[in-house]
C-alpha cells in the first residue's frame, strides 16, 4: 500500500519559537515607556529629525530598551534600529547580515507625540535579507499581530486568514505624503473611480492588519523603509493577503527601491495593479 498517496499531508502552522519572550519584551517597553509618556510628552522632549518626522524621548528609550533586551534572546545577531539609522544611515548595511533584528520602536510616532492613536511596536527578524518573522504590537489595545515565514499569520496567538468575500467598492487607503504632486494627483485621478478613498492611519502597525482584517482592501505606500514593513507584509502575506513591489516582485529589507502595493487578496492586488501600476513602474 502507498502511504503517501492515502493519507492527507497536515500542513502545520506555528508561531515562531521566540514569539513570547519578543511579547515580553514588546508588552514590557509598552508598560515602562510608551504608556507612562503617552499624552504626558513636554515639548523640549519631542524633536523633528526631518521636516515632519518627528522623534520624542520614548522613541529613544524604547529603542535603546528593546535593542539590549533582543540581543539577550540572540547574542550574535544584529541590530537594525529606526533612531540608530536616523544618527549613523550606515547601520543599514547591517540589512544583509545572516540575522537583523528590525525594530520600530514606536510607529506613528507622529500620532503618539499629538497624544492620540494609532501607533504600535514593530519587530521583524531577518536572515539573509529575508523576513522570516514578524510583531506589530498595539500597546492600547495589547493587540499583537505576528507571522512566521510559510508558517501563517496570528492575532493574539491566534490563526488568521483574509476573508474571501470583499465589497464591490474596495476600500483603499493611500500613503501619498513621500510622492510628487504629479504622482499624487495622478494616482488619485486612476483610483477615485474604482475604490472607497480613506484616510490613513499613519501607522504601518495599524495599516497592515487593517489589510488582512478586511477593514482597508488596498493600500499603497512610497516609502517602504524596513522598520516600518519588514513585519507587516510578512503577517499580510502569510495572512493570504499580498503586499509586493509594483513588478510584482518580493520585498526584501535590505532593498532600497520605493513603492509598494498592498491589498487584502491576490486577486485584488493583481486588479489594483493593472488599474494603478503604469502611475509607478518604470
């Protein structure tokens, strides 16, 4: 008798093998930094490291906190950090090392520093400039949406999937602050017709499950530095949503390219980019 051929192959998903002492630490910088300056940030303690990107104290400390606690978890791994590369951009290199950490310490920091929501903790684990894992952590609502490389997609430790069904208008959310005038006015122009334009989150942490929970079905961003996407087109991806650049083609952390297309099923990406990509492909 052939095995192979009668018994069913069970595919298995797991959480990654450092999901919970990641959640620790995430749930720890959350408790001792993020909520004690949340709405409590003087003005001498938020700065502009660009014309509007703006950094506070607890971006800092949570950075700095969240970067000792990770190499406590792997020794030898590597630390790619948003407020390390803002002081030396040559930290970036560290992209194509065989084991990154990526950190966000806190994303919206633009939301977080006017005392409202959204924003959130984003870790991602790289190998060889592959995400292989992923944490975006809500510290309002202790929301934590993770994913592991072919090993699904979860919140709060449970297993998520994108819905199948979608409405006749798609709701898009398009990021169009880092684009041109053209680019912008272009890209409104082509999806007006076809999609519920929204506001967005201005939050990669909270934009990414909006994809995969069906609340936004499109979004596109410009911009597409690793600490803000590394672990969120991993969980939508694994979610069985498809975030890629506008070729089509994998994002990986070390990349330098802009653009990006996000959308709740492949099938809606596939739509959107016949619709949007000529705006964007070279």
């Amino acid at each position: 008798m052939d095995i192979s051929r009668s018994t069913p192959i069970i595919e298995v998903r797991r959480m990654h093998s450092l999901y919970q002492p990641v959640l620790d630490i995430l749930e720890q910088a959350s408790r001792d930094i993020l909520l004690p300056h949340y709405q409590n940030l003087q003005s001498d303690q938020i700065e502009e490291k660009t014309p509007g990107d703006l950094v506070t104290v607890a971006d800092k400390l949570s950075e700095e906190f969240i970067e000792q606690a990770l190499l406590r978890l792997l020794p030898e791994s590597k630390i790619v950090g948003e407020e390390a590369v803002a002081a030396d951009p040559a930290v970036l290199e560290q992209l194509n090392d065989s084991q990154v950490w990526i950190i966000d310490p806190i994303d919206g920091t633009g939301n977080y520093a006017a005392g409202q929501a959204p924003f959130g903790i984003i870790i991602a684990l790289a190998e060889a400039n592959e995400t292989v894992a992923g944490w975006l952590y809500d510290p309002l609502s202790k929301r934590v949406c993770h994913a592991v490389k072919d090993g699904g997609a979860f919140i709060n430790g449970k297993k998520t999937i994108v819905s199948a069904k979608h409405p006749e208008t798609p709701v898009a959310a398009l990021a169009t602050g880092f684009m041109t005038n053209e680019q912008r006015e272009t890209l409104l122009n082509a999806a007006t017709p076809f999609y519920n334009i929204v506001d967005i989150p201005r939050c990669a942490a909270e934009q990414y499950p909006r994809l995969a929970l069906g609340t936004n079905h499109i979004s596109v961003f410009e911009r597409t530095l690793p600490w803000d996407h590394a672990a969120g087109i991993l969980f939508l991806n694994e979610a069985g949503g498809k975030c890629a650049r506008w070729d089509g083609s994998e994002y990986r952390p070390a990349d330098r390219k802009k653009g990006l297309l996000g959308a709740a099923s492949p099938e809606l990406w596939d739509e959107a980019a016949e619709r949007l990509g000529d705006i964007f492909r070279n």
